[in-house]
C-alpha cells in the first residue's frame, strides 16, 4: 500500500514509534497483556497509508512516518532531522552521537552514551578534541549536550546515515554511511576512536570500571531548503528506550500504560466524530489507521467481518 496523498492533521494524529518489535520473545510476551482500548479503536479504523520498508532500511520506519506526515520527501537515510531542528535548516548538518563500540567475536555494535550515564564532566573534553579535527575538515561541531553534538558544513550533504534508533545495542555492520561524504566519515570516525582511545577521560573511565566512549554514530544528515513543513503529529515515544535496552518487562509495562492511560482519550476523540488518527510503528514498516470513509454498506461489512486483533496488528509491523 503507498502512502495516503494527504496526512492528518498533526493534532489529531498519535505516532507511536516502537510500537512493534522484531524480537519473537517480546511480542511473545505482549500476547499476555491486554489491549482492550487499542483493540477498540482498530475496530473502528481502517489501514490507509504504510511506511518504510523493511528492518534493514537505514531510516527506521516511524521516521519515514513522520516524514510523511510532515511533507518531508521519505529519502531513506536522508531524513535531515538535525538541520530542521536548526534556526538554519538550509545548512547542511548532522548530529554525533558519542557511544561505544563493543568488540565481539564477530561482529561490533554499539552501546548509545545515553546508556552509559555520560555526563558533562566526560563529554566536554571528548568533544573538545574532536572539534579542532573536525574543523580541518571544514565542518564546525557544537555541543549540545553530553550525548548529542551538532555538526554543520558541506560534507554533510548528501550523505545517508543509519538512525541512532537502527543501530542501537546492534552489530554497525549493516549500517554503514553511504552516498556522498561516506568515505570521509568513515575516516573521522576511525580518527575519533583512536583519539578518544588514549584520552585520560577513557583513563578515568576504566578506573571506574565504566564502559569507555570509544567513538561516535552519526545521523540526521542533511538540510531542507524547501517549502515550510507541516508540524509535527503528537509522537508518543515511552516505548523507546525499553526497546532500546531490549527491556521487554518494561516495553510491555509501558504498552499496558499507554492502552490504559493515553489511549482512551483518543478512543473519546474517535467516539465524539473527530478525524483521529493512530500510526504503529514497528522496525519492518508503520502502519495509519484512519476513520473509514466507506459508505453505509461497506461499513456494515466491516463490522460483520472479524476486527484484526490489536497484537496480530502489533506482530506485522
């Protein structure tokens, strides 16, 4: 199914990223908690508009939802979320992400610093010595915080970056940067571990027996220089971080909230006639749900049929 030619209204649209899993052993254990008010409301809405593509794409797809609902061209890697949540979107920007690289076996993957605890005390120094390396590069680095620094300049552009939200607790290795600037990045970040490797901040890391920050991810990449975009849908991310983590009590304590807590209202909203829509994200594609707009007939047919149950919605995304 392609994306509906127009997205609902940004007030009357919940996107909820993480919404579904591809961990068997998670949604397994979703099954046993119910989700009564979700399951109401799909039985009142019909699939109008899917998103991504699959679990390899570089953009999750609530990002690619969240694209479409703003009026942002869906270029998979190419979501230029750092530049539009700039004063100058029309520069070409990306953020860094601090983190570390754990070796294995096979494989390394990546343990986001906002996992770690870093704080100022260690990431002030770690991007003070990034920054001069960077601006031999002709791209300036701006700290915004201990877990998220702002890179700005022309190798940025055109550059297709895995989302942080990919990556996370994962092997990097399907992950890679492509298209423009790739090869560059790959070489600053090879420079960024080498240099944070022997950096005393690592030093007092390890004798605090805490995980090093060896490295950095980036994403976000690229600018917008088109038109306005619509604003943003109400995106509801307490799913998130347990998924992230892999922390599935806590991912299923935070469904159960949401269906209890935050879903009637919407669930009112619906009742009242109001054009609501829900978008489940999960890590292959997102799914809107919208009021149908069939006539009387095709109404009553549907409620005849059997509603798809709120986690064989969940087990499909």
């Amino acid at each position: 199914m392609s994306p509906s030619p127009k997205a609902p209204e940004p007030h009357a649209h919940l996107l909820l990223p993480f919404a579904g899993v591809a961990e068997p052993a998670a949604m397994q254990a979703l099954r046993g908690t119910p989700l009564p008010t979700l399951s109401a409301l799909l039985a009142r809405l019909q699939s109008t508009a899917e998103h991504g593509t699959n679990e390899f794409s570089l953009s999750p797809p609530h990002e690619h939802a969240l694209a479409w609902a703003r009026g942002l061209p869906a270029v998979d890697g190419q979501l230029p979320w750092a530049a539009l949540d700039s004063a100058e979107p029309g520069l070409p920007q990306a953020w860094f992400h601090p983190a570390h690289f754990q070796v294995g076996m096979d494989h390394v993957s990546l343990v986001p610093a906002e996992h770690l605890g870093l704080d100022d005390t260690h990431a002030r120094p770690l991007f003070d010595a990034l920054a001069p390396l960077c601006a031999e590069d002709g791209v300036a680095l701006r700290y915004l915080g201990p877990t998220r620094w702002l890179a700005s300049g022309e190798r940025l552009r055109g550059l297709a970056c895995a989302s942080l939200d990919r990556v996370a607790g994962r092997s990097i290795a399907p992950w890679q940067p492509q298209g423009e600037g790739a090869a560059w990045l790959k070489r600053l970040q090879s420079e960024a571990q080498m240099l944070f490797y022997t950096h005393p901040v690592n030093d007092a890391r390890e004798a605090a027996r805490q995980a090093i920050i060896n490295g950095f991810w980036a994403s976000g990449a690229g600018a917008h220089a088109g038109a306005a975009l619509a604003p943003s849908p109400v995106v509801d991310d307490r799913l998130r971080e347990a998924a992230l983590r892999a922390d599935w009590a806590a991912w299923r304590q935070a469904w159960a909230t949401l269906d209890a807590e935050v879903l009637p209202a919407w669930r009112e909203r619906l009742a009242r006639g109001e054009p609501v829509a829900i978008t489940l994200c999960g890590e292959r594609l997102a799914r809107t749900f919208t009021p149908s707009n069939a006539g009387w007939l095709a109404r009553l047919g549907q409620r005849l049929r059997p509603a798809p149950t709120a986690h064989s919605v969940l087990d499909a995304l």
